[in-house]
C-alpha cells in the first residue's frame, strides 16, 4: 500500500542516489557509496522490518536493494560506481 505522498518527485535510480548523496556530503562518489549503504544498514536495525518493507515497498528496484541488509555487520552488494 503507497502511502499519501509516495511517489512525489522526480524518480532516479541509484547511480543518481550515491550522486545526489555526494553532491550533497561534499565528499567523492566512492566514499558516498559507502556511507549511504552504511546509515541505511543501521536504520534496517534501528526499526522494524514491517517500517523497512514499507519504506522498500515505495522505491525504484535498484534503491530498494540497499535494503537488504540480513546480518548484523553486512552491507548490501551494490554495482561499483
């Protein structure tokens, strides 16, 4: 189930995430790779799975893969960038 203002905006995939997530950091594409998969494997730990499956739920498949974390400590495979 989408929620009210799911899907509002400009949809992109994940090359322009880890741009957008560099752009906005300052820092190079490389490190913003590293660390948006990292916040997001502590925020797959800090809430529940039915919260991540909702977030996951609204966004593109190749995002939707960094939600993917099952282990304590792993980060989801991603294509270098």
């Amino acid at each position: 189930m989408l929620q009210p203002y799911a899907g509002i905006g400009d949809p992109f995939g994940l090359e322009e995430f880890f741009r957008l997530v560099s752009e906005r950091a300052g820092i190079g594409m490389q490190n913003a790779s590293l660390q948006a998969r990292v916040v997001i494997g502590v925020l797959c730990e800090a809430v529940s799975m039915g919260e991540i499956e909702n977030v996951r739920s609204q966004l593109p498949h190749d995002i939707r893969q960094l939600f993917m974390v099952e282990n304590e400590g792993d980060l989801p495979e991603v294509p270098d960038v």
